[in-house]
C-alpha cells in the first residue's frame, strides 16, 4: 500500500515540474511571439494571467504533496 502511495506521490510532482516548465516555456514565448508581431498589451496580459494560473496550480499541488509527506512522519 505504501508503494502504490509513494508512486502516486511522485507521479504528482512529476506531472507539477511538468506544468511548471511547460507553463514558463509557452509564456516566454508568446511574449517573444507578442513582441514580434506587435500584438496589443492586452493580449499579452492575457497570457500571463494564464501563465500565472498554472504556476498557481502547480504551486497548490506542490503545497499538497509537502503536507502529504509532513502528514506521513508524523
């Protein structure tokens, strides 16, 4: 049971470095794509306002799985 949960546990983090490095990969470039093609400022706020949800996600994710583990040693 508890290998099944470890594998849960860091399929979890995996699936959060994931959305982390995706998240910054895409924003950074829709901003070099914006600033290329003169796109208005309100796009581009939009694709922060995106970036900014999915580092939000992964960061409640990774919160989760730190009081997971801090839950476990108790």
């Amino acid at each position: 049971m508890s290998n099944d949960h470890d594998r849960d546990t860091a399929r979890q983090g995996r699936i959060a470095a994931l959305v982390i490095a995706m998240t910054m990969l895409l924003w950074m470039a829709a901003q070099w794509l914006g600033g290329q093609m003169g796109w208005e400022a309100r796009f581009v706020f939009l694709f922060d306002m995106i970036a900014l949800a999915g580092f939000t996600w992964a960061l409640f994710v990774t919160w989760q799985i730190w009081r997971k583990r801090r839950d476990e040693q108790d």
